[in-house]
C-alpha cells in the first residue's frame, strides 16, 4: 500500500492518511502501486534462466547453501560474482536437460563487503542472466511457521509469536494463505534503548518482469507492537527503500515487561490482501538508523565532517572518508543498509542558513543544504560569464532523501534582484542522468529522474541566482539536497542492448565464447549529458580471460550501436571473467570519459516501469566449451547499390557428427540494409544465402557485416535465446553505393488497341562492366511489355519499352511504375530497383 510518511518526532516512521512525507517519493511510489510481484517459475520461463534464487541473504563470515532454480542451467561449471567477498563451491545439478535446480554453497568472508552482489552461472555452453544475493552484518535465522516447542501451527499473532534475539536477520516468506499470512517476531528491548527493523522484500523479489504475475505482493509493512497490543511504528513505503519498509524508534519507557524480560513485537504482513507467496528478509536491531546524512557528500579522498540526521536517540557527528573515486557511495555505519552519499572532485558549499542567500566562491563546487521546514527556500550567488557552459546537477531524491527538489537559475538584475529565470526544473530524463539501459513502455519511476540535472550556457556576465525549493513545499530537518555544478565532459559509456521490454537477452547481449571460436555483440555507445565530443573511436577491452582477445575496431563518428568481436583461442580454458569495455578515441589529441554500463530493472508491470534497477559498470564474459559448429561468410566482391539487393553465401561447418538444423540471422543491421527475419540451414546441408536488399536512401560508406549462427533445436527459440550454443561469422566489410542508374520518365499515356514506345533517361551513379538488362515494373493490367527487354551499357543514355494496351485494360492513371536493372558482377545477378513514372490508359478512339 502507498501512504505517506513522516519521521516521527521520536525517531520512529510513522505512516497515516494526513502525514506530510516527502512528495519525491509519493510520487514515485505512486505510479509503481502495481509494480511489485513474486515469482512462480512458470511465469518466468523461457525469459529468464533463473526464476528463484533461495535464500536470497546471509551474514558475513558465514557458508549459506543456496539453491538456485530456472531454465537452461543443466552442467553448472562457475559461478561468478562482480565483486569480491563470496565463493561458490560444492555445485552440482539436479533436474532435466532444460529445467532443474543448481545446488551450491556460498562461503562468505568475514570482510565481505555489505549489500548486494550480483552473479551469473557459467555452464559448459552458456553465461545466465543477473541474479542476486545479499550480504549483511546480524547472525541469520529462517522463520519457523509452526514450532512444537511453542505448540503453534504458525506465527500469525503475538501469542504465538517467534522468539528471536534482539540482533538478527530472519528470512521468512508471507505466504498466500486464503485470509494472507501475518508474521509475528518477540525482541527482548531495553526500555530508553533503541529498535530498528528494516524489510527486504522486493529488493529480493525473484521477478525480473511481471506480466501474468499478481501486483503488489512482495509489497510488505512493518509494524512494532508492545505486549499490550499498542503500536510503537509502523511504515509501508520511504524516501530511503521506496516500497521496502523500515522503522527505528526509542522503545518508551512505559513498555510493558513481564517476569521473562521486556519485549517488542515485530510485525510483517502486506497491507492489502496477496495470494502469492512473497519471500523477505526483515533485519532487527540495536542499530542506529539515520535517515540522511548532511552534507551529502564532499571532496573525493578526504575526511568529511557530517551530521547523521533521524535516528531516535538523536543526531550525530560523525567524521567519514569519502572515497578517491568520484560519484555515488554507500556509508553504512552499523546498519545493514546505507545511506548513499556523493564523492566529487570539487569542494563543498554549505549553506548559509543565517543569510538569504550564499556566496559560491567558485565555480565548479557542490552546493550542499537542507530544506528543514515547510516554504523553505535557500538561494546561492555565483559569478559566471556568458557563454560558459555548466551541468547542473541536484542529488536528493536520487540518494533516497525525503525531497522532490525544484531549481530555478536567474540572472541578478542591475538593482540587485533576480530577473526572468534562464532555468527551470523539477525533473530529469534517465538519460540526463546517464541511466543507459533502463527502457519501458513510457515515463520512468527511477528516482533519480525526480531530481534535476540541467545544462546551462548563462546568457550574460554576471551575478546570477541558484534558487531550490520543494516543488510541492513540503520540508522536513532530513530533507538533504546536493547540488553539483560543474562544466561537463565529453564522455561516452558502453552499453549492451536491452531487447524486449526490460529482460536480459543472451541471444543479443551474452558473452558466452566458445573455445575456438568468435561471438560478436553490438556495443551501444551513448554521450553524457553535455558531452560534445565527435570522432572516430575504439572499444578496449580490460581483464579478458587468458586466451580471450577483442579484435582491433574502428567506431565512425556518430555510429552507435557497433558490432565488437571477441575470439577465445582453441586453447583457452574455460572460465568467467569480469571485465570492463570503454570507448578511446581513436585520435590521441582527445581525451573523454568512458566506461561500461548495464543498468537491469529487475521488477517491473504491466504498463510500467522499474523503480529497483540493479546498476553495473562492469560485464562478465566466459569461454564455454567448443561449439560443435562454425559459420563462416565471404567477404563480397561487389558493394551493394542503393535500391538493389546482395545475395551472401553462408558456410556452416559441422562438427563431431553434429546434424541438428541451425538458424542463421543478422544482429548488426546497418542503417538502410534489410535482412530476412532469420534463415534455417536443415539437417544434412551446410550452406545458405542471405538476400539483403539497400533502400534508395540507404548511408553510403562500408558498413559491418556478420551473421550469427545458433541451435534450433535447443534453447528458447523466441527473443531472448536462453539455452542456445551461437556462433558468429568473421564481420567482413559491406560497401553501400550509389544506384549503377538513376531513372526517369516523363508521364506517358496510351490507347486501348495502341502500341507505342515508353521512353526512359537514364544517369550513371557506379559504373559497371557488360550489359544489363532492364525490365518494366508495376505495369497496370491489360499492359504488355513487348519482348526483347532493352539492355543497356555504361555509355547508354536512354531507353525504350515498346509497350501495348489491350482491349481489357483498366483506364486511367497509374502511378508507381518502375524498373529493375540486373547487372552481373561479382559471379552473381545483382537486382537495382529505382525509378518512378506515371501512366495513363485511354479509351480507343
């Protein structure tokens, strides 16, 4: 359920009808009301190899057996996380060729890093999809339902609820009984001391999309009861866990206690009705809980005085150190979640709070404050001089603060007031905030789209005014803002393609190389926000396996995406690696910035979009084993001409007695080129062709061509291709040209009962050898064209269609008439379509 929230003035979250949370958040949370799901593994079939992953969470330092579930994951070989700090041992495989259960061990170091860590499974053929576990800091206990020792069939009420420590983390599920599951935990608590609760739910939902599954049900509350029944918190939905709840409170003094101790009750249940089961994991403990940190940010590779705002017992100081590396951190402090935080590479600004506005020294610099109550609005003064260039960019409902910010920038007028404002926002697109990847059928419900990022070119020299506010008014003393002004770079990110919908698709965005062979992938290569860089560029590669190389490339200036091809030698031995693509210009007088980008929304619905994005700036590739076929094409002799076709022989080489038949079909399709939707090389044969075909408008140039190769027999056959082996063919160069003719003729009329000659101009484009024949196309009925057809020359400069209307031929005008011209070259026939001419049929005399 969506509700409002506040932060009580105790500490605690507190949610009702007439609370005044942050609007950045209600809006967001109110357009994914149907977005949260759990997964049944027929719904996810044949999209996704893993439809469940259980458990989802286990404590640093500890080994966790985890089972993972799906499709096309028999012959588990490795699994691989992006990030240190977990190893799986003890895999095997229990289930049929194309649908089982992968049995592991996670072994978790005590040093492991907190949070979510991505992995995918190798397999002797394939790379799967992204999944996820979660690591955290409290000793890990399952929900008992039932306990013999409590003589209780369940956990639904206080009575017969189930004890736990006051640290812990319990993985339970709400389950989908017919009046919907309510799950009660005891928690010995210290009267004066401090509770935190925090749910994990749709952060650990299996789903990765969700049409046919039900809405709403890994969407939990969270409530905390004393032993009376009176409620201490409550909380659905906050500006730091969206739909995940959370509460931390000071336990009050008055808390009932009993001969064994004193106890709170943690309850978790969904706040409307669900009949799917919906797997949690809730964290409980003494932790401190702040829900902001102020300034949300500093100067990269120093320590940072900050303020921990919210927690129950009080706000702290606290000195951090930000990281070298600049952008998004997390700080988690003792909590098992963070508060996200920002590491730039200019100084920070403080507001004022005691002037009207603040004096930036500077430019760049990150300007930093609070809109602490209702109509607040802080304003910064800054020099600039016109025809300077700026990103400006805000950061608070993106680091999960209770604030929907709106700037507005304007120039100080000669009688030092503010004149028309040069800027105005309140919202961002995802790709102003080089959110590359996350695509859906409309609009966005990211968050970080709820704060503004802007490029300003100031109009004059000058003082001018950065003014930000609440756009609904709204102010709380945890509503944190951050403003990074700075000039932006030229930058360019690699991307993989997203292909239907949301979902990871192996058949166009997997790096499986089997030994010996090539596989080769279109590279997206979209530009920052503010980026003005042009020119020719190529994609590295960095930390390839042993025996894996990424072929030499060149990228034309504005080309994207761009097909890259990655070999494994007959030698390499299998394995995964995780490595890094980043675009260098090709001329070395440029510089940019670069780097690999997959951003994977893993719950979306029907009609919407995804506000829980897994983000990754790095790729996993793995050599698997040989494919038991190759596919091989020659490069053409000939260039394709505008408006002709191109037939492209392929060669299929078979292996080891291997006779399944192969699809062929073209990925890179190069602006203007048409491909057929896929070709199939039956049992028993070995070759085929592809007829492409050039547009009149087709680009000029040499374009990349490569054909890919995969199993028909096994494997989802639909978009994705999840259990297919694929190979590709070398990418050979294909040259656009311009037609061999350009056509004319005047508009021509005949008569029933008439012979006459249809005269056409013609204009060479690409010369060519020999004669060629050119045939009349798109003749009305009752129209012959009288035989020999006219054939021409590179000297010819017209031609004549002897043509004949016959008694039954329909009257009037007819327009679309056209020829083909069929020149041979290259050993093959090659067919130019072009042209256009009116005819008009009358009646005899």
């Amino acid at each position: 359920m969506l509700l409002a929230c506040d932060v009580a003035t105790d500490g605690g979250i507190i949610v009702g009808r007439r609370a005044r949370r942050a609007r950045a958040v209600a809006v967001a949370c109110v357009a994914v009301a149907c977005a949260v799901v759990a997964c049944r593994p027929a719904a996810a079939a044949g999209w996704n190899n893993f439809n469940s992953v259980r458990p989802r969470c286990g404590q640093a330092g500890t080994a966790v057996e985890v089972t993972l579930s799906g499709d096309a994951i028999a012959d588990p070989q490795e699994i691989i996380f992006y990030r240190p700090g977990i190893r799986a041992v003890d895999i095997s495989y229990v289930g049929k060729p194309e649908y089982g259960n992968v049995k592991c061990t996670f072994e978790i170091a005590p040093d492991c890093p907190r949070g979510e860590h991505v992995f995918r499974l190798r397999t002797r053929t394939q790379l799967t999809n992204a999944a996820t576990f979660h690591v955290g800091p409290f000793p890990v206990v399952d929900e008992v339902e039932g306990d013999k020792e409590r003589k209780t069939p369940d956990n639904d009420s206080l009575a017969t609820s189930m004890a736990v420590p006051s640290i812990v983390t319990v993985r339970g599920t709400v389950s989908g009984k017919p009046k919907d599951d309510v799950d009660f935990y005891r928690v010995p608590v210290t009267a004066g001391g401090r509770l935190s609760v925090e749910v994990d739910a749709v952060r650990i939902s299996d789903v990765a999309h969700t049409h046919g599954v039900e809405p709403n049900a890994s969407d939990l509350a969270v409530r905390v009861l004393d032993s009376n029944g009176r409620e201490l918190a409550y909380n659905d939905d906050n500006p730091l866990h969206t739909q995940d709840p959370l509460v931390s409170l000071k336990v009050p003094d008055d808390c009932p206690s009993s001969p064994d101790g004193t106890f709170a009750f943690v309850e978790v249940r969904r706040p409307i009705f669900g009949s799917w089961p919906a797997p949690y994991s809730v964290h409980i403990g003494t932790n401190s809980r702040p829900f902001a940190a102020y300034p949300a940010g500093g100067p990269a590779g120093k320590p940072l005085q900050v303020k921990l705002i919210g927690d129950p017992l009080g706000d702290v100081d606290q000195t951090i150190v930000v990281p070298e590396a600049t952008g998004t951190f997390e700080y988690y402090g003792d909590a098992p979640s963070p508060l996200l935080l920002r590491s730039s590479s200019f100084p920070n600004v403080l507001e004022d709070a005691a002037a009207a506005e603040t004096r930036v020294a500077a430019l760049p610099a990150a300007l930093n404050g609070v809109i602490d109550k209702p109509g607040d609005v802080d304003l910064f003064r800054m020099s600039v001089k016109k025809g300077e260039r700026y990103r400006v960019r805000v950061y608070a409902a993106s680091l999960g603060l209770p604030l929907q910010p709106i700037i507005r920038i304007m120039p100080v007028g000669p009688r030092g007031k503010p004149d028309k404002e040069e800027i105005k926002a309140h919202e961002s697109k995802r790709e102003e905030r080089e959110l590359f990847g996350i695509t859906a059928y409309g609009g966005s419900v990211v968050r970080d789209t709820l704060d503004p990022s802007v490029i300003w070119e100031p109009k004059a020299d000058g003082d001018y005014l950065l003014e930000l506010a609440d756009l609904a008014g709204a102010g709380q003393p945890s509503a944190v803002y951050r403003i990074e002004v700075e000039t932006p770079s030229a930058a360019v990110y690699t991307l993989f393609p997203m292909t239907l919908y949301w979902w990871e698709c192996a058949r166009w965005a997997s790096l499986a190389i089997p030994q010996g062979d090539r596989w080769t992938v279109d590279v997206n290569l979209p530009q920052g926000q503010g980026s003005t860089f042009q020119g020719d560029l190529e994609i590295v590669a960095s930390g390839l396996p042993a025996g894996v190389k990424l072929l030499p490339n060149r990228v034309p200036a504005g080309e994207t995406p761009w097909p890259v091809q990655f070999v494994a030698d007959a030698t390499a031995a299998p394995a995964a690696a995780v490595i890094s693509l980043e675009a260098r210009p090709v001329d070395p007088a440029q510089t940019i910035t670069s780097g690999s980008r997959m951003n994977l929304p893993f719950l979306n619905s029907p009609g919407g979009d995804a506000w829980r994005t897994v983000r990754l700036d790095k790729f996993v590739l793995a050599v698997v084993d040989p494919a038991p076929f190759s596919v091989d094409i020659e490069e053409p002799k000939v260039a394709i001409v505008r408006g002709g076709g191109l037939a492209i022989p392929v060669k299929l080489i078979r292996r080891n007695g291997f006779d399944e038949p192969i699809g062929l079909i073209v990925n890179t399709r190069p602006k203007g080129i048409s491909f057929p939707p896929e070709a199939i090389v039956a049992s028993g044969d070995s070759s085929a062709v592809l007829e492409i075909n050039a547009d009149a408008g087709a680009p000029l140039g040499v374009k990349p061509l490569v054909v890919v190769a995969f199993t028909k027999n096994r494997g989802d056959q639909g978009r994705c291709g999840h259990g297919q082996i694929r190979v590709s063919s070398a990418i050979v160069s294909l040259s656009v040209a311009e037609a061999f003719v350009e056509l004319a003729a005047e508009p021509e009329s005949v008569r029933r009962g008439e012979r006459k000659k249809f005269i056409w101009t013609l204009q060479h484009k690409t010369p060519f050898e020999g004669e060629a024949i050119v045939k009349l196309l798109g003749v009305p009925k009752g129209v012959s064209v009288i035989e020999p057809l006219p054939v021409i020359t590179k000297e010819s400069k017209e031609i004549a269609f002897e043509i004949e209307a016959h008694d039954d031929a329909l009257l009037g005008s007819f327009g679309g008439i056209s020829c083909e011209v069929t020149v041979e070259s290259g050993g093959q026939e090659i067919h130019q379509r072009g042209g256009k001419a009116v005819l008009r049929i009358d009646p005899r005399l």
